[in-house]
C-alpha cells in the first residue's frame, strides 16, 4: 500500500468516526398506565415481556429494543434524566409512524416532564442490555415463589396429591 492510499484510508476512517460521534437518538416519547391499556383493549396487567405491569416502576414500551435493555431517557427542554428498563411493546403502530418512539411508564415520565404535556422529546441511549429489575418489591416477590417452588418439589411423595 502507497502512502497516498494509506492516508486516503486513514482520512475515510476518521470521517466515518465524526459522523457517528455527531449521532445523537432523539424521538418522541409518550406515557402510558393502567387505564391506558386498559382503554386500548388490552389487560394492563402484563406486559409483552411477561413481567407484571406497574405504572410505578422506571419501564418503557419500545419495538425496536430487546426486552431487559436499560435506556438512559433525557428531556431536551429541561435536561432530565430517567433510566428505565425495555419491559413491553408500543406505542401503537399508528404513533410510531408520527415519529413516537417510546412509552415510558407513568412514573418515569412524571420524572421527567409533567403528564400533563401527554408527549416530550427525549435524547436517548442504551445503558445497558441486560434483565435488571427496577422495583425491590418484585424482587421480593420472586424470592418468595422460588422458595415456595423449592419447597413444593422438597415434598414427599402421597402429600399434595402428586401422580
């Protein structure tokens, strides 16, 4: 390789590094709860995840991300910041076409912007793609079914009426 193709090369690298330094995630995002969901005909209990919905929990609806994945929300108009956990999919499709992107659950909107404004928005980056529960209570919870499990499968055989 010639010295003139090397630093031709170099010179595309380097272009290639600005543009993607200069990318930023802006959308729009939205707020949903309980009743919302409930209004659109679906339970509100859980999400697409399987997880038990609450409105209270850091969460968001999003088609494009893995469930479990950790978004780092920030509010352009007043530099907020939320981060919540991918837990279930929306908006509606018909919102997404109008460049919605986002439901965040009605806890983590209220952090960042009044419910009364409805849509804000945000800046947005992965933190990190992995499962990590948000509420302590669930945590709980699920400590108290696995042990229940456990000690189900820890019985003798004739008491429960195992087959």
């Amino acid at each position: 390789m010639t010295l003139i193709g090397w630093l031709i090369f170099q010179l595309i690298i380097l272009l290639g590094c600005e543009e993607v330094k200069a990318e930023e995630n802006i959308a729009y995002a939205s707020w949903y709860s309980y009743e919302s969901c409930r209004k659109e005909g679906t339970s509100g209990i859980y999400a697409a995840s399987g997880e038990r919905f609450n409105e209270d929990d850091y969460t968001f609806a999003c088609w494009h991300l893995p469930f479990g994945t950790k978004v780092e929300f920030t509010n352009i108009r007043n530099n907020k910041k939320i981060v919540a956990i991918c837990t279930d999919r929306g908006p509606a499709k018909r919102l997404v076409e109008k460049s919605r992107i986002f439901d965040l659950s009605k806890a983590a909107f209220a952090q960042i912007e009044d419910l009364n404004k409805g849509i804000v928005k945000v800046k947005w980056r992965v933190v990190k793609n992995q499962w990590e529960r948000i509420s302590k209570k669930k945590e709980v919870k699920n400590e108290k079914r696995v042990r229940i499990k456990e000690s189900h499968r820890n019985r003798k055989p004739g008491y429960g009426g195992e087959k």
